[in-house]
C-alpha cells in the first residue's frame, strides 16, 4: 500500500483547519445567541413594564378622582409609556430598541396600538383637566388593553423561545461537522497512515531476516571454504574448494542483488 505524505499533510492541515473554523463559528453563534437572549429579555421586560405603569397610570386617575394626592412622576410616566409602545412597535435608537422583524410581534404590536392611542389620550385629557374628563373611558379601556398586553409579551417571549431554539440547533449541526470532520481525519488520515507504518515494519522485519539468514549463510560458507582451501595439501582437492568458492560467491552475488532491489522497493526507489 503506497501512501503520499505530501497529500496526506495537505489534507490534514484542510482538515484541522475546519475544525477550528467550525469550532469558531460555534462560539460566534454562541456568542450572538448570548447577545440575542440579552435583548430579548430587556423587550419582554419592557412589554412587562408596560402593563405595570398602565395599572399605575390608573391607579394615579382613581387617586386623583378620589382627591388623594397622585404620584410625583405620573405625568413623566405617561410620557415614557407612549415612548416605549412606540419604541416597541417601529425601534429607537434612543432607547437603544430595535424594529421588531417578527410577524408575530408585529400583529400583536398593530392589534394593540389602536388601544394604547386611545388609553393615552384619555389619560392625557384626565390628568390635564380632571373636572372636564370622565375616568369612565380609563377604566373601560383598561381592561381589554390588559388582556392584549399580556399576548404581546406573550408574543415576544414565544419568539425568544423560538431564537434560541434555532440557535441550539445551529450550535448542534456546527459540532456535528466538525465530529464529521474528526471522523474523516481517522478514515482518511489516521488509518491510512497507521496502515503505511504496519506494513513498513513487516518490510523492515523481511529485510532484516534477509540479514540475518539469507546473507550470513552464503558469508559461512565463504568462509568455511576459505578456510578448507588453506586446509588442503593436495591440488586438485584445492581446485575443488576453488570452484565451490566461485559458485558460492557467484550466488552471494545474486543474494546482494536481490537485496538491493527489495530494498528501492521498500523505500520506493
């Protein structure tokens, strides 16, 4: 099995590098989701709030018909009361309040503003001239305005819930790939070079039992016939060792040969 390191690098650092990349876009998601869920909460407190100071709005009308003395701030309270429903509906850079795009708060917003005009300007008239206007129109106003209050911030925290839920599962698919890239790494990069070092240890261990048996035989006997040359007194005893030495050296030969071609095979020479 050949195996191209060049290539295998190339992929491993393509790889590693989407990993990081959807580790990182993991975190930006993260991070806009945190940022997401901030403002969130500050709108759907903003809705809550709105139902508060309508009850207080009221609360300062029943006081004033009843000649108790109302809150200090009942007017600034009407006033960042209108401000805010507007802010909810269209945005404001102000109060650092973004257009809502979401049809559902939108339909909820629209559904409501017809009340909230009405119950502001009939607030307006009751603080401006208590004697000149009825608390009839405040009080009926209410009621329904409260009902509808409540679907809105329902509204708004439905959307939140849904924001977050869409950002859980871009979280999960962004892990999800890079578990895949992880994977591929082990398939494509792992594996096959696991499988390149096993089989480069069973050529290194056929060349080394070449060493070690097919080479030292031919080297003895070399050797041995050397030595019964040195051995002999007769001539035609030495020609004999003399030919056999010529034989085995011709084989060694063939033995070298054979080694040095397994050898560039090994090392893809």
């Amino acid at each position: 099995m050949s195996i191209n390191h060049r290539n295998l690098s190339r992929l491993y650092v393509i790889l590693i590098g989407s990993v990081v990349l959807f580790t990182l876009m993991s975190q930006l998601i993260l991070q806009y989701g945190l940022k997401q869920k901030e403002m969130d909460s500050r709108l759907i407190n903003l809705a809550g709030r709105q139902r508060m100071l309508s009850q207080k709005l009221t609360k300062n009308a029943l006081l004033i018909q009843n000649k108790q003395k109302p809150d200090a701030q009942y007017l600034e309270d009407l006033e960042q009361w209108n401000a805010v429903h507007i802010a909810l509906q269209y945005g404001s850079d102000k109060l650092n309040i973004p257009a809502s795009e979401d049809p559902r708060i939108n339909q909820s917003l629209a559904s409501l503003s017809p009340l909230q005009k009405e119950l502001y300007t009939s607030f307006q008239d009751y603080f401006l001239d208590p004697q000149q206007a009825t608390l009839d129109q405040i009080l009926r106003l209410e009621k329904p305005f409260l009902e509808k209050m409540d679907a809105t911030v329902l509204a708004f925290e439905i959307t939140s819930r849904d924001k977050l839920d869409q950002l859980v599962l871009l979280e999960f698919i962004s892990w999800c790939i890079a578990l895949l890239i992880l994977l591929l790494e082990v398939l494509f990069i792992f594996r096959p070079s696991l499988e390149a070092l096993r089989l480069e240890k069973e050529r290194m261990e056929k060349i080394s039992f070449i060493y070690a048996h097919t080479l030292r035989a031919p080297l003895t006997n070399i050797m041995s016939l050397v030595d019964l040359m040195e051995k002999a007194k007769r001539p035609e005893e030495k020609e004999s060792y003399l030919k056999l030495l010529k034989e085995t050296v011709q084989g060694f030969d063939q033995t070298v040969h054979d080694v040095i071609e397994l050898s560039k095979k090994t090392h893809g020479g």
